[in-house]
C-alpha cells in the first residue's frame, strides 16, 4: 500500500524544450518559456533553439532570466509540471555556475541595489536645499 502516490507514467524519451523548462519550474507558463527561447535567452549544448526542439537527458542548458544566468544539466525529461521538490529532480546546476550565481548574488546584496530609491527624509530635504540655495 505504500506505493500508491507513486505515478504509472512513465518518463518521456524527449520532451520539447520549452515544455521541459516549463515543467522543471524555471518559467511560470510554457508561453514565457517559449518568449525566453524565442528571444535567444535560452541555449541548448551552446548553440540556440527553437521552443520545439527535442530535449534529452544529458544535454546542457544556459538560462538567463533578467539579471540570473544559470547553466544546467539535464538529469531527467517530464511534460508534467509538479511540485518543486519533483522539479528539482530533473537539473542539476553545474558547480562553476552555482559559484557564479551565488557572487552575483552577494554583489548585488552588497551594492545595496535592492529596491527602489528611498525617498529623502525631513533631515535631508533641508539639507538638499541648503545645497542649492548656496550657489
């Protein structure tokens, strides 16, 4: 009885690129997968792809997503999207990219580029026209 959430459905030999990225939980809908691989923001084995192209195990993705770059490699093929745990299942991130990734990351965090600009204060608004009064 212990089996019984396990799913009869067996794994696909090739999936379309656009619906692996789709089930594998990198894009939300499989029309910004395709938007994504149509604007060449996604490569397949270092060269670019068309949404349907045949996808297998084995062969290795870049995908940018705004300022994120990730590369990839395909552990497993699904059509089905899932939970996020199943997801992460079918990928595993090259080390050279997580390193690059997690950088980027703190850089950005260090920087202090994390939101909007704030707006100046009471204390800073009378400094700033101070500043423009003098001259």
């Amino acid at each position: 009885m212990g089996a019984m959430n396990q799913s009869p459905i067996p794994a696909p030999a090739t999936t379309r690129v656009d619906v692996w990225l789709w089930a594998a939980r990198f894009f939300k809908t499989r029309s910004l997968a395709k938007q994504a691989i149509d604007g060449g923001r996604i490569d397949v084995n270092d060269a670019g792809c068309k949404p349907a192209r045949t996808l297998h195990a084995g062969d290795r993705l870049k995908i940018s997503r705004g300022d994120e770059r990730m590369e990839v490699e395909v552990l497993a093929l699904s059509d089905r999207r899932g939970p996020a745990s199943a997801a992460q299942l079918l990928y595993r991130e090259t080390e050279p990219s997580r390193i690059a990734r997690e950088a980027a990351r703190e850089l950005h965090r260090l920087t202090g580029a994390s939101g909007p600009p704030k707006r100046p204060d009471k204390q800073a608004r009378r400094d700033l026209r101070r500043l423009k009064h003098e001259h």
